[in-house]
C-alpha cells in the first residue's frame, strides 16, 4: 500500500481545520507535506529521524512507514 492510501483526511484550512491524518493518526501537517517527505526520504536515506512534535504523532508514524 502507498502512503497516499493512508492519507485519509486532509487540512481544510478555510473551515481552521489543520489536522490531517495519517493511517488514523492526526497529524498537523500540510497534506502535501507526506509526498515531499516521502520523496526526500527515498532520495537521502538517512539513518535516523529526529522528529520533534505536538499533535497526534501522525507524522511520525508517516516517517517510520517511509
């Protein structure tokens, strides 16, 4: 499965809604943020992700996936 697939729900910021979820997890992030991570994760391939954050860990989710 893509990560695009698990990208329910998108931010709607014309109703101030900024939450995103991401494989049921919020996650306060533009919607287009998961595929310019996605493609710079494969490009880099780093060995460790330091992921400082305060939503629902959505995001964080998303880079172990990634």
């Amino acid at each position: 499965m893509q990560f695009e697939d698990k990208v329910y729900k998108k931010s709607n910021l014309e109703f101030n809604d900024s939450i995103s979820t991401y494989n049921g997890w919020g996650a306060q992030q533009n919607p287009n943020s998961f595929e310019v991570f996605h493609n710079f994760l494969l490009e880099i391939k780093p060995k460790q992700i330091l992921e400082i954050g305060t939503s629902l860990g959505g995001f964080t989710s998303f880079l172990n996936y990634t």
